[in-house]
C-alpha cells in the first residue's frame, strides 16, 4: 500500500483503475478500504481511476494522537489530490467524509469537478452533540463493550430496519461487525473529538461546483433531512434518497447507491 507526506503527516492510499480520477474519502474512524467491497469494482468496471485512502488519525496513516481538526482532514485530501496529480477530479464523500468533500468543494473548487455527498449535514444539533459526546466519554472512560454487545449495537445504529429484519442479512452483518470491529486508539479518539460548526448551510450558498447528495431513507446517525439541506443550500445540487438503508447505505444498497453515482458521473460529463 503506497503512502505520501501531505502536510507533514504520512497517508496511505491506494490506487486503482484507469481513466478519470475519483478519490473516495472515507467517514470517521473507518479505513478506505471499506470502500473497495462494492463502489471501487463498479467504479473501475465503468472506466474510473479511483483512489481511495485512510485518513490521519487511522492506522496504518499516521495517528496523530495530540490531536487534528476537520480543516486538516480537508487539507490532507486536497493535499493527497495535489500529490498525484489528479485535479480537477470527482470527490465522493460519506458522513464525515462528506463534510470534508463539502468544506473542499468550498476552499478548493479548482481540485474538484464534481461533489457527491452521502449521509451528510451541514449544522450541528443537539442529538448529534450527545451523541459525539457519549462516545467520547466511553472511550475516555476506556469502557471496552464485549464484541458480541458491540455488534449489536452498531447493527442498530447504522443498519435498516428492512435489514435487520431479514434473519439471514442481520447474521451475517453480526458476524461481520463482531469479527471486524470499529478501530480504536489514539488517533480514533482525535476523530470523535472533531466539531462541527454550528451551522455552515449559509456558507454553502458560495458552492459553484456541481454537487449530488445521497440521503439514506433510514439513517438515523444522520437522517436524510440534515442532507436535504444541504442540497437545498448549494446551488444547482440534487438530492436522491435511496430506500431501506440506514447509516451504512453505501454497503446495505450497494448497487443502487453505485447506480445513482454513475449516473451522476456520466449526466455532467455529457
């Protein structure tokens, strides 16, 4: 897995495919590699160079334990961007990864040629806050949940009910999540650290690239309405909301999340 210094810290990435670029910025706390179980094969299979990557603080880039802030998450993928040479390129972002691509598409405009965003917001409210703040304070607390439990709950957070109502779809999800936990360490817990503004909607009415925002019908990490907004906020951008998938809709609907992308890619290209 090749890595690059981008402003001082070591990211890995990894690049695949040929053609136009598009870089895959991933949530918090999850590897880029999440991303090659469905969206990187139908990308390259459709003619793409993507490249996806870990962001600071997820190992194997660098932890940077003291600490980091969403503007440097922006900067290492603007950074990473400029490193190979891809921009103006597409910008695919989900959760806090849309954030990052939203805040780029804003500061950098001339990198990016088209934005898509899943699972996204662009204000803080208060559930959002608790709920930033009970993760914090469980790993502060250095509770450790026991695997079975941890899968349970994160089953229930990001998966559908649609999902977890199929016997044989929520065993295996189980399984997954209980043999493939959510990273830990230093650099995680500067992740769950990161704030957004209170509200940054207003600021979003300066966008002029052309944007795609992708709810999750069932999400309630961040419910489709927080991604509506901001598609209202940017100018010219569409919104599409994709049924029977909750905060994890990128894996849950695959082919039609991967079927929405491609279409955005290829209509704006026309």
């Amino acid at each position: 897995m090749p890595s690059a210094i981008v402003n001082g810290v070591r990211i890995h990435y990894e690049d695949t495919g040929h053609g136009e670029p598009v870089v895959l910025v991933m949530g918090r706390g999850a590897r880029g590699r999440a991303w090659h179980l469905h969206q990187v094969p139908a990308l390259v299979e459709a003619g793409y160079r993507v490249v996806t990557f870990d962001n600071r603080g997820v190992p194997p880039s660098e932890e940077c334990p003291g600490g980091f802030t969403v503007d440097d998450l922006v900067g290492d993928t603007a950074g990473l961007v400029e490193h190979l040479g891809l921009g103006p390129c597409r910008l695919v972002g989900v959760s806090m990864g849309a954030y990052v691509v939203q805040e780029l598409m804003l500061r950098r405009p001339r990198l990016v040629r088209q934005g898509v965003l899943m699972a996204t917001r662009g204000r803080t409210d208060h559930l959002r806050s608790a709920m930033a703040a009970a993760e914090r304070a469980l790993y502060d607390d250095a509770v450790t949940l026991p695997p079975a439990y941890a899968a349970w709950v994160r089953a229930l957070t990001n998966l559908s009910p649609a999902t977890l109502e199929d016997e044989q779809r929520v065993r295996d999800w189980l399984e997954l999540f209980e043999l493939s936990p959510e990273p830990a360490g230093p650099g995680v817990r500067a992740q769950l650290g990161l704030e957004l503004p209170q509200g940054r909607l207003e600021a979003y009415r300066a966008i002029d690239v052309p944007c795609l925002v992708i709810g999750f019908a069932d999400d309630v990490v961040l419910p489709p309405h927080l991604g509506r907004e901001v598609a209202e906020a940017v100018p010219g951008a569409l919104y599409q909301e994709i049924k029977g998938c909750g905060h994890y809709g990128y894996l849950e609907r695959p082919d039609e999340v991967n079927r929405v992308l491609l279409e955005f890619f290829r209509n704006c290209s026309a």
